[in-house]
C-alpha cells in the first residue's frame, strides 16, 4: 500500500487543484504549504535513505600499522600463499608491463575463528592499503535494491577513503561472502541475486590502471554454497584454504596470547598445544583468556597451568553448571563416565588424564583423556576401539542397571558418525561403495552388525572390571574427580590381583 502511496498522491492533487481553481477558491496558501511540506520530507527522506545506504553501522577501518602476518600463529601455508598473491598488487607496475589482468579476489574457505580476519587485516597492511570490512549480513534487507545500493557505497567509500589517505589501494574485506553470494536460484530472492549482482558488476569494473586499486578479500566456511559466478577466473579466483592449526600452530597461537600475560615459566605450552588438538585460533584465545581469569579468582598472580587446564574443559565443555543431580542420577553418570574411561585405558592404555563428576555445558560428567598425537590417517582397528571407548558409558549402565539411559544419547551419534566414515573409507565387509547409494535399510544392517558387535566386546571388557568401577565409585562420588594416575593405580591393582 505505501508503495503506491505516491502515485495515488500525484493522481489526486492536480485534480483536486484544478476542481477549486474552478471552483473559484484561491490556492496560492495551499500551493505554499505543500512547497514547505514537500521540502522538509524531501529533507527527511534523503537523510534516511543515506543511513539506510551506510547500513546504518561505521564501517571498521584499520589503520595500516594494524596487524601483521608475524602476529597470526601457525597457517604457514595459507599466509605464503596470500603474500604471494598479494605481490601482484605491490608489484603492480610490472604486472601491468606484461599484460597480467590485475587479481581482484581472494577467497579465504575454513572453519570459523581460524583468522581468517585477520589476515585480511594484514594483507591491508602488507599491501599498505586501506582497510574496509563489513559483513554478508550487512547487505540483506527486505527491500530490493538496498543491499545492492550498500555494496555501491562500499566499493565508493573505499575509493575516496584511499584517496583521502593518500594510499593507492584498498583491501575491502566481505567477512561470510555466502549469506550474498549463494547459488541463485532464478526469481526467489530477487534481493539477494540484485545484491550479488552488483557485487559482480564492481568487480568487474576493477581495472589495473585505476587508482586507487582495489582488492576484495572474502571468507566463508560454505564454499559449496556459493555461486559459480563468482568464483569464475577474473573474479574469486584465488581460494586459499584456511584449516584448524596442527600442533606446532597451535604452540604458536598460544605463544601469541601469552606475551602479554603473566604466565608461571614452569608451564609447559607444548603438552597445553597437545590438549587442545581441534582447537580453532579463536578457542586458543579463549584457553588464555579464561586461564587468566581462573588465576584472577584464585588471586594468583600468576597463570599456572592448572588454570589452563581448567580453561581446555571450559572452552570444550562450557561453564560448570550449577545444576543439581539427584543421588541417583549421580550415581549413573558416575557410573557411565568409568564405563568410557576403563574403556578408554584397556584399548588405549595411558589414555585417560581425568575422571570427572561435574555439570559443564550439557553434560553431568566427562572422562578427559590425554593428549594424543595429531592424526590424519585411521586404521579400522583405531575406528573400533574409537567406538569402544564411546560405547562404554552404555555397556557400563546396562551392566549395572540392566538397561541404559538418554545420557548416551551423544555417544551413539559419535559411534555412528565414526561407522559412517568407515564405510566411506572402505573399511567394512561392504567394501569399496559409495556411501550415498546405499538405502536406510543398508545403513540400519550395517550400524547394527558393527555397533552390536562392538558393544558386547566392550560389555565383555567392563563385566571382568566391576570392582574397579565400585573403589572409583567411591572416590568419585566424594571428591569429584579422579586423576587418570589414580584411576590407573585401581586397574592395575586389580589386574595384579587377578
Ligand atoms: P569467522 O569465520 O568466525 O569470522 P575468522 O576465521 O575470521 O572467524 P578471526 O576473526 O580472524 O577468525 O579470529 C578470531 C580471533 O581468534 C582473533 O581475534 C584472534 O584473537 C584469534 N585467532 C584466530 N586465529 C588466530 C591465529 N591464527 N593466530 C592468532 N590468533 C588467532
């Protein structure tokens, strides 16, 4: 209706003018004051169409001194290749010489916290250019056509925010390129294909001898999301993959956040790289940050590595919990958390650091196991015992309690995860066969001969350990914890025994 409010209004008024000039009425007060009113809305609407052009947010400009590659940790291979392709930028003379197009993406694909940001900010610097980030979700309204007026303003704001700092390029960054950049699908969302749209159209528009020169840098963890036209040569054409740090990385990250805290020099940040295999750079900030919170509470003025240990659980599992369990429920978790941890250490021995009966996150309780080397390749026989140690809880409660109970819930979608990648690997009786061929009826007979299988070795294992699983009981209900040096003195005890 307010869309065709203003051509009702153009209708109406000349034929209203003309009936009282007719009617003999004298319109100059009334022409005078629609003058006055149709200014001052004039006014009012340009003013918001501005802030609706600007997103109505500052854009974040980081002066160049900002962030250098030296300040991000591990992604060796990912900063090499950026630098490489950001040469052509600073080199831009020669590239221009021989006739190379100039390079006007850089899609940089991986997981979230991996800094990818950052080294957008670094590429700014490196390339000593001004720096304008804004995100996907920046460009998504209702309206057709906002989204594409914002990216407009973006790629203008760029060009005079260079000039006006006397820079001869700029590095826009397009932090989650996917939320405006997925496939399009031909009339749905005419907004988002309009916003795209110009994105290409900018793009395209880069020449290698404008000044300033501009280059786009985008991130997404969806690269399969986004449309081909985008990622055509001449556009995003450079993908630099940026993955969770391996473990020398992950040292790196650590060193990184800990220059600027009072950290205890007995720590060892080697084994606190080891636990944290998985870790994103960002979790890694986190462990050091939530460290030196829990040293702040204990009144330490150092962080020792007790308080980085704690911060791992707390970045893995989340915040303790005050929630309270019944003596029963106790119990059975108590119960289930042995069953994976006696698992853990008679296929994995040495495995366990921790036995733990404190709510975090969404669990009641959890077994920590130590750090284990990085590992890219599995074996079938690592897979299964893999399986055993998550299929522990369960055999543990039905062991006990004759039957199990949702708490296992998680670990069956771990086992059933790890069976779906064995089959993809080829490692099962199927043998070689694309998984995605297979009916739910193929993949029920083949979870169930795998799992039940797999459960009874591991009921087997457990049934022979049940005094183990009433002394760690015992200290578990008292104390909380169990540390994995005891809990391996009770399994030893009792094998010696035996
Ligand atoms: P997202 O995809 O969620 O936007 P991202 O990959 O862009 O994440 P960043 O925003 O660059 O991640 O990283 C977030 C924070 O994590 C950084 O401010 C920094 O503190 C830390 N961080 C991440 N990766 C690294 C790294 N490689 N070295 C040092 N710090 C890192």
């Amino acid at each position: 209706m307010r869309k065709y409010g203003l051509e009702l209004l153009i209708g109406i008024v000349p034929v209203l003018l003309i009936f009282l000039i007719y009617a003999g009425v004298n319109i100059m007060p009334f022409l005078l004051i629609a003058i006055l009113a149709g200014g001052v809305t004039f006014a009012l609407m340009s003013r918001g169409k501005m802030t609706a052009m600007q997103g109505g947010k500052q854009r974040l400009e980081v002066s160049a001194a900002s962030m250098s590659f030296e300040q991000i940790g591990g992604q060796e291979r990912a900063k090499s290749e950026l630098i490489e392709a950001l040469d052509f930028l600073v080199r831009h003379e020669e590239i221009k010489k021989l006739g190379i197009r100039p390079m006007k993406g850089i899609l940089l694909t991986g997981p979230p916290g991996t800094g990818k940001t950052l080294l957008a900010r670094a590429a700014a610097q490196y390339t000593d250019s001004i720096y304008l980030a804004a995100s996907g979700s920046e460009f998504v309204e209702m309206y057709v056509g906002v989204g594409a007026g914002r990216i407009r303003d973006l790629f203008k704001e760029a060009r005079q925010k260079a000039k006006k700092a006397g820079k001869s390029s700029a590095v826009i960054f397009i932090d989650e390129i996917d939320v405006i950049g997925g496939k399009r699908d031909g009339g749905q969302h005419r907004e988002y294909d309009q916003t795209l749209n110009q994105l290409l159209t900018e793009m395209d528009g880069i020449r290698s001898d404008e000044a300033p020169r501009i280059l786009i840098i985008a991130a997404t963890n969806r690269k399969e999301m986004l449309d081909s036209a985008l990622l055509r040569p001449g556009r995003f054409d450079r993908h630099i993959g940026v993955e969770l740090p391996d473990k020398k990385g992950r040292l790196h990250i650590l060193n990184l956040h800990a220059a600027n805290k009072p950290i205890d020099p007995s720590i060892d940040l080697e084994r606190i790289a080891s636990e944290s295999f998985g870790f994103s750079g960002a979790q890694l900030e986190s462990v050091m940050n939530e460290g030196a919170i829990y040293a702040m509470r204990e009144g330490s003025e150092l962080i020792q590595e007790s308080h980085l240990a704690m911060a791992i659980d707390k970045v893995m599992m989340g915040e303790k919990t005050d929630r309270e369990a019944t003596k029963e429920e106790r119990d059975r978790v108590a119960l289930h958390e042995l069953g994976h941890a006696i698992a853990a250490e008679l296929v994995r021995p040495g495995s366990v650091s921790q036995v733990a009966l404190s709510p975090r996150g969404q669990a009641l309780g959890y077994v920590r196991h130590n750090p284990q080397q990085d590992k890219y390749l599995y074996t079938r026989e690592f897979l299964d015992s893999q399986i055993i140690i998550a299929l522990g809880g369960a055999a543990a409660e039905e062991i006990f309690y004759g039957g199990r109970s949702t708490g296992s819930r998680n670990d069956f979608e771990q086992a059933m995860g790890i069976v779906r990648t064995m089959v993809e690997s080829g490692l099962t009786e199927l043998g070689i066969i694309d998984a995605n061929m297979m009916t739910p009826e193929v993949w029920a007979k083949v979870n169930r001969s795998i799992l039940d299988d797999l459960m009874a070795r591991t009921k087997g294992m457990l049934e022979e350990r049940r005094q183990v699983f009433m002394d760690a009981l015992d200290i578990v209900i008292r104390e909380e914890t169990i540390s994995g040096d005891n809990f391996r003195e009770l399994l030893g005890s009792l094998s010696k025994s035996a």
